[in-house]
C-alpha cells in the first residue's frame, strides 16, 4: 500500500483518495484500507490530516527497519548449527 501511495503521489502529484487507494490495491473494503493506512500512520511512514480528502503526506524520512530484518554487511548470516545459511 505505500508503494502505491508513493507512486501515485509521483504521478499525480497529489495523494490519493481512500477509495483510489482501495482499488489500487486491490482491497475489498473501505474500513480494511482504512485500517492499513492507520497502521502505515502509527509506523511513521504517512501523516494523515483530518477531515480532508486527500489528506495523506508521506513522512519526510521513513521509519528504519527493525534491525532482525537487515542482513549484516559482514557476510552471510549464520544459522544455528554454525554453518553459513
């Protein structure tokens, strides 16, 4: 979903209606892409401003990534036996 936001706020210049974002995605419901952009929010990646509608900003700088998910730049990680994965 933020990849479409992003994308869309390249091509439009503009943010993307909730329901341009449903049907971007592919999301059934309107309360189900709602929820995800309030997720998006409370991670730090967009800030949403109330009551307008196209009130979604991307956030200057995007949170960073928990450090379990990066791969360390020394090499291979290592799995439990010792052996590289």
């Amino acid at each position: 979903m933020f990849d479409f936001i992003r994308q869309y706020f390249t091509d439009h210049r503009q943010s993307p209606l909730i329901r341009e974002i449903q049907s971007g995605c592919q999301i059934v419901s309107y309360k189900s892409a709602l929820d995800r952009l309030n997720a998006l929010e409370r991670k730090g990646y967009i800030k949403r401003v109330p009551s307008k509608h196209r009130g979604i900003r991307l956030a200057r700088k995007p949170p960073l990534e928990t450090a379990a998910v990066l791969e360390p730049a020394g090499g291979p990680s290592m799995d439990g036996a010792g052996a590289p994965a």
